[in-house]
C-alpha cells in the first residue's frame, strides 16, 4: 500500500480583508516587487522561477509574505508550488493600485540603472 502525502492547503485572506497597509507593505521590498511584476507579465508561475538563486527559506518567506498580504494566490500541485498575482482580486478591492504600482516600478526601473 502507498500512501501519499497530504496536498498542502495554503490559506488566504478574502478579497474583503485584503488592507492596504499589508499590500503596501508587501509591495514596498524591491525583490517582493520584481516578483510580483513577473506574476503580472507571466501569469502563474513554479514559486522557484521567483527566485532562482534564492535560498529555499527566503523564497518562503517573501511569497508566504505576499500570499498573507492578499497579493498572490498559492497552490500545491504535485511538488510543485504554483503562484499567481491576484490582480482581479486587488482591482476589485483598490481600483487601478496595483497597475499604478507596477507601472511606476517598471518607470523606474530604467532610471535606477541610469544612476
């Protein structure tokens, strides 16, 4: 008989009690922020391509942060650990922040390299 492990169940905050500090906060770290911009130009992604050369407990730790902000959307899939930006979810909740976010981080971008 082979037993199999139980699926990991992440927890997630309903749209309702997504609070902007939280969201605020999550996007204030400029590598929780590239991640997110990657979510939003590829849509789901293996949490590893988040962060390549990351330590395994880092990665953790920053997409357990944006997963508890209401952020990202999480899910288990074999032992694979798939994430999402929750755009509707945050559009629905603070209209236009998150493009207003990524759209200034990606306005930036250019200009921190310049210096």
């Amino acid at each position: 008989m082979v037993l199999l492990a139980p699926s990991r169940v992440y927890q997630h905050p309903e749209v309702d009690e997504i609070a902007i500090p939280r969201v605020l906060f999550a996007l204030s770290e400029p590598l929780r922020l590239s991640m997110v911009r990657m979510l939003a130009e590829r849509g789901e992604v293996d949490s590893i391509e988040l962060g390549p050369d990351l330590p395994r407990s880092t990665l953790t730790h920053h997409t357990s942060l944006l997963r508890e902000s209401g952020v990202v959307f999480v899910r288990a899939e074999g032992r694979k650990c798939l994430i999402q930006l929750r755009h509707d979810d945050l559009e629905a909740r603070f209209p236009g922040l998150i493009d207003t976010v990524l759209n200034g981080y990606q306005e930036a971008a250019p200009a921190q390299e310049d210096a």
